[in-house]
C-alpha cells in the first residue's frame, strides 16, 4: 500500500510505538493514553504527508464527497496487535472481551472517553446539515 493511500491508517511509527509500549498487563488507563498517542500520531502524520481522506458516496443520501478521517479506536488498536504480529490470536480475543466489558462497566466511547448520550433527532448523515 502507498504511504500516501487515503485508506490507510496504520503507519510504520505509529506500530513502532505500538510495539514498544504494549505489554500484556498494560492497564485500560494506559491502553486508552497508548490509543491517544496513536490517533493524535496518525492525525499528524497524515496533515504533514497532506494525505486526504478518500471521496465516497453517502449510501443513505449519495452525497459524494470526503470521507472521515479516520481515526484510532481502542478496539483497533487492540485488533492491530493480532493484525501485526504483536501478540498471539487468542490473547488478542481475550483482551477484546474484557476491554468491551470494562467500557460497558464505566459507559466508555469507542475511543475510552465518557460516552454521551446520541440525540434523538439528529442527522443520520454528518455532512447532512439541512434545516429540515
């Protein structure tokens, strides 16, 4: 894959760091500031390489235009460390169960920040901002 593919969220330093700083008993804490770094890395280095999103067709309105952005979840990343060989399937499985329990248990997002309540009524399309 390119280094500039629009697709791509995983770059050779953001694994490096990944790799250097996880360890089987890495706390949620320190998993979730890991997951911080990481997303904070990808959005840097795709702004300094001016790597833009891909353009898509919305299937719920077919506006066309750019993507998100993507970014890091916890679970990715957690994904990642099966994906590239950084720790062993089943240990992966396992640290998926208990992360989707412990963000349940203390009502955490996709990205381990305090989950907010979805407003009834809002948009189904972010880019749909038509007053209705």
């Amino acid at each position: 894959m390119p280094a500039g593919d629009p697709q791509r969220t995983w770059f050779p330093e953001m694994l490096e760091l990944l790799r250097a700083r996880w360890h089987v008993d890495l706390p949620f804490a320190e998993l979730i500031e890991l997951r911080d770094e990481l997303d904070t890395m990808l959005h840097r280095i795709r702004a300094e390489r001016h790597i833009r999103p891909p353009v898509i067709k919305c299937p719920g309105c077919g506006h066309i235009g750019e993507a998100a952005e993507p970014d890091v979840s916890v679970r990715a990343m957690i994904f990642s460390l099966g994906r590239f060989d950084m720790a062993p399937a089943e240990q992966v499985k396992t640290l998926e169960k208990r992360w989707a329990a412990y963000r349940k248990q203390n009502g955490l997002d996709l990205y381990g920040e305090s989950a907010e309540p979805s407003e009834a009524g809002a948009p189904a399309c972010a880019h749909s901002n038509v007053a209705g």
